[in-house]
C-alpha cells in the first residue's frame, strides 16, 4: 500500500475541505473571553534615505528575531444554519520586552547625501485590535476550524543613527511611532470544559518616518513582517 506524502498543501486542503463540507443546522449566539499566549517570528527591514540638494542616497539593511506577548480577547460569535460561525472581537496585546538590532551600511559615492554608517534599532509596545472570524463545526460538535483577518494598532520604538566618517561625530533619531499590523490565518477550536485555541498568523505593517530640514530631508522606512503561533483558552457564554 502506498502511504501518502504530505505536501505544503495539505493543511489549507483540509481548512477548505471541512468549511465546505455540510453540517448540522444550528443558530446561535454568544460572548466569549480568550486568554492566550503567542510566540512569534519577524523580520525588521529599515531603508534610510538622505536628501541634500536635490540628490538622494539610500541604504537598506534587515533584521530577524523571536517574541512573545500575552493576549487578552473578547468578543461575540453568532452560528448560523448548516454549521458556519462568525465572529468579531477586540485584543489587547502586552508584549514582552523585545529588541531588535542591525547596521546601515554607508553608500560612500563620494555625494553630500550619502548615507553614514550607523546602528538602528526596533522594540514592541502596547497594542489594541480587532479581528474578525468566520469558520465551521468541527463532527457538530463544540469544535470549530475558522479563518481570521485582523488589525492592530500597536506602538514601538523606532531609533536610527549614524556617524560623520570624517569626523567621527555620532548622532541619533528616535521616536515612539504607531503603526498598523493587517494580519490573516487560521484558527482550530478544540472542544474542552475550557475549549482550547490554536491560531495561526502572518502580520505585516509599514512605518515612514520623515524629518525635514531647510537643506536636509531624512526618511526611514521600517517594514515589519512575521507569523506568530498563539495557544490559549476560551470561556464562552450562550444567550
């Protein structure tokens, strides 16, 4: 017998196969309470651009590293007929301290706008979201397999600097920044007493950060990108 070979396909496959199969009519609808932890894995990647007299240069340098947060959700969720489910639902997300590093390399062409060499840095903060859900019973049961699009609005940290190569002077801009993480995945609710939820997501948001001067013009771009895994409880509540 010929054992079947698993394929990047697979998951996305049976995601589809279950939303579409039939299920049971059933209608209802209630609040829920979600306290999860969530590990994720993203990469930073910040373009510095200098203008000096109509002439630009650009340096573009990158990041990568591991976080984690605590999640605290509310929310609604409504069962319509042959089994669907819909929800929507407000986070607050504490993320834990986290710092991400790299180094802009000079351009050095020799121009009055060439990019200095310099570290940069990237660090989380408080962020608040909203996230809506649509998925299907699992077997009739409490189980449900679901798809998730979502948006926060989180805060970080953002410091760029660089360094005169000819005088060996240092300097810094930093600031607190808000951006938007838009972020899609998917969702499995296991039927517990305390029923347990595993998600699934790619976020990615961009931040431009502009300063202008009377004869200079600095402007950072930061793109933040990722997948973060999450696992927590429920504790729902019919009406």
């Amino acid at each position: 017998m010929r054992t079947p070979i698993a394929t990047p396909f697979t998951l996305p496959a049976c995601l589809i196969a279950s939303l579409l199969a039939p299920h049971p009519v059933a209608g209802q609808s209630g609040f829920f309470i979600r306290l999860a932890s969530e590990v994720s894995a993203l990469s930073v990647e910040h373009t510095k651009t200098v203008t000096i007299g109509g002439g630009s240069s650009t340096s573009t340098s990158s990041s990568s590293g591991f976080g984690t947060a605590i999640l605290v959700t509310g929310g609604v969720r409504s069962s319509a007929s042959a089994g669907w489910m819909f929800g929507s639902e407000l986070e607050v997300v504490l993320p834990s301290p986290r710092l991400l590093k790299g180094t802009i390399d000079p351009t050095n062409s020799g121009n009055p706008h060439d990019v200095w060499p310099g570290r940069w840095e990237f660090s989380d903060k408080l962020g608040v979201g909203g996230t809506f859900l649509a998925g299907r019973s699992v077997d009739g049961g409490d189980g449900r397999i679901y798809l998730l699009l979502g948006v926060r609005r989180s805060w970080g940290d953002f410091a760029t600097g660089g360094t005169n190569p000819e005088t060996g002077v240092a300097g810094e801009d930093r600031e607190r920044l808000g951006h938007w993480p838009l972020s899609a995945g998917i969702g499995m609710t296991m039927a517990r007493r305390w029923p347990v939820d595993v998600r699934l997501r790619y976020f990615r948001s961009a931040v431009d950060w502009v300063i202008s001067q009377p004869d200079l013009g600095l402007d950072y771009d930061y793109v933040v990108s990722g997948f973060a895994l999450s696992v927590g409880v429920r504790r729902e509540s019919d009406r």
